[in-house]
C-alpha cells in the first residue's frame, strides 16, 4: 500500500497580486515507511526543541514550512542560523531516504491555462494519474500495490472529493484508474507527520518555479518519480506555454 500525502502552494487567482504558478504536491510513502519517516521529524523535534531548553511549548511541536522560514510559532523562539539549518535538515531528510518514498509534483503556470479551466481540476487530474501510473509499473513487476491519497484537511474537501469520485467512475483523460482505491482522506497535518513534511516539499517547489530558488528544490529533485529503465522524470509536470528550462520541460525537449 502507497499513501500519497499532498498539500498544495500558491494559489488559484488570476489577478495581479496572485502567484504566477499554482501546484500540487505529493509525497508517496510505502506503508512500511511512515513510521520510519515520523521518527525522523521526531528527532528534528528532539534535535531542535530539547525539553531542557524549551520546557514549555506544546508537543508535539508542527512543522509548518512558512513558520520555520518566517519565525512563527514556536519556530520564532530559534535564532534564524537555527532555522536555516532545520530547513537544510528537513529537505536533505527527505532527498536522502533510501528506499519508499517518491514525490509527484503538479506546477500550472495559471496564465497558460484556457479561460475557465481551473488550475486545481488540471492539476489534480494530472497528479491523480501520475500516482497511478507508478502503482501500475509496480504490478507490471509482479509488485501489486494499492493507494490511497490524504490531503491536508482544507477547503478543498469537495471539489477533490467530487473529482476523485469522477475519476473511480470513468477514469482520467488518459486512462482508467484501476489502484487507487477509496475517496480521499482529509487530516489535520497535526495529526501526521507525513502531511507536514509534504507541506515542506512543495514549499521548495513553489520558491523553484514562483522565485527560481533551487537551495531546497535540489536537495529533493532526486526523489520525483522516474521511469527505471530511461530515468525520465514522470513525477514532476510543468504545465506552461512560456520557454522554460526547468528539468520536467527539458526532458520534453
């Protein structure tokens, strides 16, 4: 069983005081590795906020991307070298598991879409069979595998749920989905460690494609998913009609 935890970045408006990019990203996790992955980011915590030093704050502490970069909550209690390195920690985490983990990210440059299409709905769509697509190469290799996919509880609850009901039924554009079995979840990222650290992940994509920061983005870019054979990058898509020179467009080339 794969569970594959997204959350996205940016955001679905169009004018000019909205992000140029909108993106879904997806952290998929065997699940004999979630636990293996939660006992890491429960070491950051140990690591970072040792009870000696910080008696008081409420644990377990969550990991928000936005608040380690910008000092929030408990994060503003670190001196900015400290939070700079958690960052470098929390990527090269995820750049350096071995074995159970793929990451599947969804970039929609908004202005390339047609009037009406919805960045979310394509990016959904796109991320939802992407996902799929790994789960079928595992039972092509006599390695059946079944997913589920978990959101970051939000207000995204019934168009994903809607979608996703739609794609059980009928399949995507592209083909019938045949290993992705329920509806989505959705859960608080409180609760599970697995949504927090995809909140990181997409954040390092986001500052890539909105801010052409490629610190964190390249501690990760490993871990995208890839054909084994021609190691084509089938786990990153960057959905734009501008001349781009990113990996996913490279490829395209």
């Amino acid at each position: 069983m794969y569970l594959l935890y997204i959350d996205e970045a940016g955001d679905e408006g169009r004018s000019e005081l909205s992000s140029h990019n909108y993106l879904l990203c997806g952290l998929g996790l065997h699940e004999g590795q979630w636990k293996k992955l939660s006992d890491k980011v429960d070491k950051l915590e140990d690591q970072y906020f040792p009870l000696e030093r910080f008696p008081d704050i409420l644990r377990p502490v969550e990991f928000h991307c936005y608040d380690v970069r910008h000092g929030k909550d408990a994060f503003r209690l670190l001196q900015p070298t400290e939070r700079a390195q958690l960052l470098s920690d929390m990527y090269d985490m995820v750049g350096l598991h071995r074995t159970g983990l793929t990451l599947f990210s969804i970039v929609v440059h908004k202005q390339s879409l047609d009037e009406g299409e919805s960045p979310l709905a394509v990016a959904f769509e796109d991320l939802y069979s992407r996902f799929d697509l790994l789960l079928r190469r595992f039972a092509a290799h006599d390695n059946p595998q079944k997913g589920i996919l978990v959101f970051d509880d939000s207000t995204l609850r019934d168009r994903i749920t809607m979608q996703a009901t739609k794609f059980q039924k009928i399949g995507t554009r592209w083909s019938p989905v045949k290993n992705i079995i329920e509806a989505p979840f959705f859960m608080d990222s409180k609760a599970t460690r697995a949504v927090q650290v995809s909140d990181f992940c997409a954040s390092a994509v986001y500052q890539y494609y909105e801010h052409g920061s490629q610190e964190h983005f390249g501690a990760i870019i490993r871990k995208f998913d890839r054909e084994p054979t021609t190691k084509k990058i089938h786990g990153l898509r960057h959905i734009t009609k501008e001349s781009c020179v990113c990996p996913a467009c490279v490829q395209r080339l």
